[in-house]
C-alpha cells in the first residue's frame, strides 16, 4: 500500500471509531489518537522527502502510485507529492491536531459534530495528495459538504444563513471546475486524467482561453477572490472555533493549490491570457479585505477580512509567475494558515468567557487572561509582518518576487498590494489596544478565568509553528522552491 493513502485511510478508521464510540471520553480518545498519527505521519513524510531530494530524487512527484478506478474516463485513483503538497499536508495535520482540543469542551452532539469534522478532514487530505482531476475535484467536494452542518447545526449568530451562503457560492464555483475539467480533459486530447501527463499534451490555445478563466474562478472563489470572496466574512463568523480554524487555515488554501497546479501549471498560455485581468482582482482582493477589516467591530470578521486580504495576497503572488514570488505565495499558504488558525482559536476561547465578539464591549482582558491576551498579541504581530514570526518572511518574498517583473504594470500592482501592511498594522493594533489595555469596564467580566490546560496546548503549540517557520524558514523555502520551479518553467517558457 502506497504510504499517502494512509492520510485517506486513516481519517477514514477515524470515521468508524467515532461511529462506534460511547461516550465523550472514547470520542476525545479517538480524535486524539487519530489527529496524533496523522501528524506523526506528516511529519515523517517531510522528512523523507526532504531526505529523497538531498538523495538525488529528481522526480518532480515522489511516492506516487495509481490504481484504475473508471477506465472507459480514464479515471485512476492516482496519487503523489512534490514539495508543495508535502507542506500543505504538515499544515493541514497541525490545524486538526490543535483543532481537537480546541474543541475540547464543544457541546451539545460531540460525536456528530467530530464525525463531520473529520470527514472534513479526509477531503482535505486526499485533495493535496491527489494527482488526478477528477480523483482531486471528488475529494475536494468531500471537503466542502461537510461545512453546511458544522456551521449550519453548530455555528452562532445568523448561521443558517451564512451556511447556506457558503454552500451555494461554493458549489457555483464547483460547476465552473466541473466543466473546466472536462474541458482540460477533451482540449489536451488525454487518454488521462493524471496531472503529470495532461502536461505532456499541448491544449489548443483557444481551449485554454475558454477554460482557464472558469478553473481560476471556480478555485478562486474558495480563495476568496474579489468579487466572488463574500461568502467567506460570514462563514467565518457563524462557524464554531475548530471550524474555522480548519476553514481559514486549510480549506481556503485549496483554492489557491488548485489555481496553481491546475489552472496555471495546465493552461499557461491561458494564464498568459488573462493573467493581467485575475492581478488586477487579487489587487484588490488585498487592499479591500485590510481596509474592509479596519471598520469592523467584531472580533471573527476582523480576522475574517484579514483572511481575504491575505489570501487575496496568494492569487496575488501566483500571478506574479516568478519563482520567488510563487515561493512566497506557498509561504504565505502556510504562514496564514498558521496565525489565522491562532487568531480563530483565541476569538473562539475569548467569547467562550465573554459571550460577546464586539470589541467595544471588551477592555482590560490583558489583566484578567494573560495568557490569552499575550497569545492574541503574538498573533497580531505576526499578522502585521513582525520579524521572527511567519508573516514577515512570507510576505518579504511574495513583494521581493513580485517586483521582480521589470514592466510599470507588475510594479504598480506590487506597490498598491504592499499598503495592506500598513493597513494591517492599524486594524491589529488598534485591535490588540482596545480589548486588551485598559480598565475593565464590565464587573462581570472581573470574575472570568484565564486558559484551561486544553486551550493553552492548541495555543503553544500553534504558537510554536508560527515562531518556527518565522525563524527557520529555508529548510521550506527550500522544499518548496524545488516544486514551484518546474510549474514556473511550463508557465512562462
């Protein structure tokens, strides 16, 4: 059996142990051993990728395997890894290992709400280890289903409404990948669905004229592309803490992996097309979601906008098309994934005490939560590029890579995406002043308690990995590097 489809199977076993589970404890137990393996796993396959590579491996996928699935299509489950997806899976094995305890305490439907959680989980996994479309577009609905009920049956606020909003925008975005596909599959005259293979076949360029904007689009959505991004400030806010933990600091990276892999790395010449068009969008995607976060006065759509602005800062960086920038645009996949995910479980631990997410109603928390108050302060600053944490060398290369395209266009774009980090800085600031400083206004909120030793676990740990990745980056700079430049090199020659 091939090693990668251990990150499908288990999630999977993961499924039946909850479904058999009595109990909370057993359930806990479950998630627990579950999230621990996969990250066990993860952690074991960087290090021998990266051990494969300094081997001499020159394969731009190792550990591949595919096995016949539908053969009159062509369809085979067929998987693989290069650099990229080995850090998306590190990355996506931290948010569910620290999203099981920052669901600790989740009540009422633990089990069920763990169930959906991890099925989540599995469309995740198998979407970054898939290198056939149709086997990537299957899992990658696996991963969308589930949010419907965990932010439908679990969330707070309007959340029948933001649920159903997420679901409709997404699945629109769905039918755009669905028919571009088809259209990648006929225009390359394939008899494979394989990624590595299509590659081999020039698509016609009028092809990839037609198809490219509906696969960018249809990714885009999920990468919270403007204007088709309002989904997201909503989904954020309604979703429990572990949700969106998962959904900002995962689910919404999917979209820009598949802008990558299989807009871009498929149909260059369509990239070439309409590159100019997307830059343009993602620009404001990243302008509009800082600015659009300075107004706002709750907590979750504070981070929310900041999502969009960052995640609008990958689509950015991808469009770029230089190795550098592509490099930072997978760097900022991991940082944002990291910190947001931070940022979300601290929001979600603040309301759980305070039962309100407007900041206007909060002051002095730093007095009576430190520990939370210092994590929430480490999270800003890591948002806003503070050195030593992930955000400043993410941001450093997508600029750096960016403005290494000598033309005004380029450069213009490059200038006005660079005022967000002034914008961040106010909002996070402003933020971190207003609930954490100061005299406590609320005498109710005097008697409240700091961290219990479950959210303090998801904090450090998560904490680390930001710090981690801030001070040590070119080990997976490195790995990342060595992935991006044989797609830069199909895009651009």
């Amino acid at each position: 059996m091939n090693i990668l489809s251990l990150f499908v199977i288990i999630p999977l076993v993961m499924l039946l142990g909850l479904w058999l589970a009595k109990g909370i404890n057993q359930v806990r137990a479950v998630m627990v051993a579950g999230s621990t393996v996969l990250l066990g796993l993860s952690v074991w396959l960087t290090v021998a990728y990266i051990g494969l590579r300094n081997g001499g491996a020159t394969e731009e996928m190792l550990f591949t395997a595919s096995t016949p699935w539908y053969e009159p299509l062509n369809i085979c489950y067929s998987v693989g890894v290069d650099g990229i997806s080995v850090v998306m899976l590190l990355l996506s094995s931290i948010i569910v290992f620290t999203g099981t305890f920052a669901s600790w305490r989740l009540q009422p439907m633990t089990k069920e709400y763990f169930l959906w959680f991890t099925l989540l989980s599995t469309g995740v996994f198998g979407f970054f280890i898939s290198t056939d479309l149709f086997t990537m577009f299957m899992f990658y609905e696996v991963a969308l289903i589930p949010m419907y009920l965990l932010i439908g049956v679990w969330g707070s606020g309007k959340k029948e409404y933001a649920a159903m909003k997420l679901t409709l925008m997404l699945m629109g975005g769905s039918a755009f990948l669905l028919i571009g596909i088809l259209g990648i599959y006929y225009g390359a005259g394939a008899e494979t669905m394989n990624i590595l293979e299509i590659v081999n076949h020039k698509i016609p360029t009028e092809f990839q004229r037609l198809f490219f904007p509906l696969i960018f689009i249809g990714f885009g959505v999920l990468g919270a592309l403007f204007p088709f991004h309002t989904w997201s400030p909503d989904g954020h806010a309604s979703a429990p803490t572990a949700v969106s933990m998962l959904h900002a600091g995962v689910l919404m990276k999917l979209g820009g992996y598949g802008c990558f892999r299989i807009a871009m790395y498929l149909m260059p010449t369509g990239a070439a097309i309409w590159g100019d068009f997307f830059l343009v969008l993602t620009t404001i995607s990243v302008v509009y979601g800082a600015f659009s976060a300075v107004v706002q006065t709750d907590l979750k759509y504070i981070n929310a906008y900041s999502s969009v602005s960052h995640c609008g800062l990958v689509l950015f960086a991808l469009l770029m098309m230089t190795k550098v920038s592509a490099t930072g645009a997978i760097l900022q996949m991991l940082s944002h994934g990291l910190m947001t995910a931070l940022f979300f479980a601290l929001i979600g631990m603040i309301y759980g005490r305070t039962h309100t997410r407007d900041i206007r109603q909060l002051r002095g928390l730093m007095k009576i939560m430190p520990f939370l108050a210092v994590g929430y302060v480490i999270a800003g600053l890591a948002n806003l590029g503070l050195p030593g944490l992930s955000g400043f060398i993410a941001e450093m290369t997508v600029f750096v890579g960016s403005f290494q395209n000598p033309d005004i266009f380029h450069r213009v774009c490059t200038v006005i995406a660079t005022m967000s980090i002034v914008i961040t800085a106010v909002y996070i600031l402003r933020v971190v002043g207003k609930i954490l400083y100061g005299t406590c206004e609320n005498p109710e909120h005097l008697k409240l308690t700091d961290a219990t030793w479950d959210e303090r676990f998801t904090v450090i740990c998560l904490i680390a990995a930001v710090a981690g990745l801030g001070l040590a980056p070119f080990w997976v700079s490195n790995v990342i590097s060595h992935s991006v430049e044989p797609i830069i090199s199909a895009i651009v020659r």
